[in-house]
C-alpha cells in the first residue's frame, strides 16, 4: 500500500510541475496546442507513476495476484 501512496505522490509532483511549467495553456490557446499539453501531462504522470511502481520494487508477476 506504501508502493501504490508513494506513486501517486510522484505522478501528483509531476502533474503540478507541468502545470507550473504551462500555467494558461486553457485560455487564449488553439486547440491543438491544448490537446498536445493535455497529452503531455497524461504520458508523464502515467510513465512517472509506473516509474515509481517499478522503483519500489513492483514487479510483473504481482499483477496474477489480482
């Protein structure tokens, strides 16, 4: 359960520096762009929480426990 806190923590960190790094990419901005910006921070949180998962040691064969 420690594992799962601390990933979220992570991908949370992530997530509110890219939204330091692009504070209004929702006003003024084609939507291109903001699908692009979107994409961007859903790909980083996702790779960075399974980062952490994987630096604390999770492993492929815990998902069978499921």
């Amino acid at each position: 359960m420690l594992r799962l806190a601390a990933a979220c923590a992570v991908m949370v960190v992530v997530l509110l520096a890219g939204r330091w790094l692009w504070p209004n990419w929702t006003h003024g901005v084609s939507a291109p762009t903001r699908l692009w910006h979107l994409a961007v921070l859903v790909l980083a949180g996702g790779a960075s929480y399974v980062a952490a998962l994987f630096a604390g040691g999770f492993r492929l064969r815990d998902l069978r426990a499921v």
